[in-house]
C-alpha cells in the first residue's frame, strides 16, 4: 500500500446474510396461480387481423386449401413444396395465386393451374380465384420447407 493512501480496512467476523424475498403461500395456492395464468394465457385471443391478411381466416382457409392439393409425382403438398410464391387476397374476397411448377416440362403444366384456381375458389368467402403461372425465378429444392425436405428424407 502506498503512503498517503487513506483506505482503510477493517476485518469482520462475519456479515448476517440478507433477508430472502418469501411469498406465503401454500403449494396448492401456488398450483392455482400458476394454472390461473396458464388458462388466461391459453383464453387470449389474437387481435383482429383483416380477413385476407396473413393469420386471418380467408388468407388462412386459401393457404390450408392449398397444402391439400399434393404434386402427383412427389408426396408433398405444393405449399410445402415452394411451388406458391404469393397469395393475395383483397378486400372483396378475390384471391391472386403466383405459382410455378417443378418443370415448365412438369406433366401436370396444364392442370395444376386449373386444380389451384378451382379449390382456391371453394374456399368459403372467396368471390374469385386467379392463379398466375410464372417461371421466373426458377423453383429449385432450396424452396421447399423443412416439413418437404423431411418427408422427401433430404434432411
């Protein structure tokens, strides 16, 4: 230590623990609490999201309509697959589905197009359907989701 330095020390025997933070309650009590926060959880509903905005329900009915519409030559659903590039829907219920296929050689060119257009215009609160098919950008197995590549065993 050096001269003229003003610290002073001074040795204890020991220091009494601080006080712990105790809630009194029984287990059962406890139990209840958390199942009281875990049921208002669970109750909560989502905000009101527009009808054809993503998590609203006729963007959501258009999208699980099309993960039931399975590529003949591959057992994945086209959603998964990557093979729908947007989906649009506007406020008078009319849908814009932009897809591509595998191939523009695919066996299905023709008709998955019209399969796309004819359950997508099924869906409750759809007043048309639309499907744009596009090449550009080309579809390739990066496109596919990870629930796709799974079932085909590329994961």
């Amino acid at each position: 230590m050096s001269e003229g330095s003003n610290i002073r020390i001074e040795e204890v025997e020991g220091v009494a623990p601080p006080p712990r933070a105790r809630v009194d309650e029984t287990p059962q009590a406890k139990l209840d609490r958390k199942r009281d926060y875990l049921e208002g959880f669970l109750a909560q509903k989502p905000a009101d999201l527009p009808a054809g905005e993503p998590g609203g329900a006729l963007y959501d009915g258009v999208i699980a309509a099309l993960k039931e519409i399975y590529d003949p030559e591959i057992p994945v659903n086209i959603y998964e697959l990557g093979l729908i590039y947007g989906v649009d829907v506007d406020d008078d219920g009319d849908v814009t589905v932009t897809m591509t296929l595998t191939t523009p050689h695919c066996p299905v060119a023709e008709s998955m197009p019209g399969e796309v257009e004819l359950r997508v215009g099924a869906v409750p609160g759809v007043r048309d359907a639309e499907v744009n098919l596009v090449w550009d950008p080309p579809w390739d197995p990066a496109k596919m989701s990870d629930e796709a590549r799974l079932e085909l065993g590329m994961l």
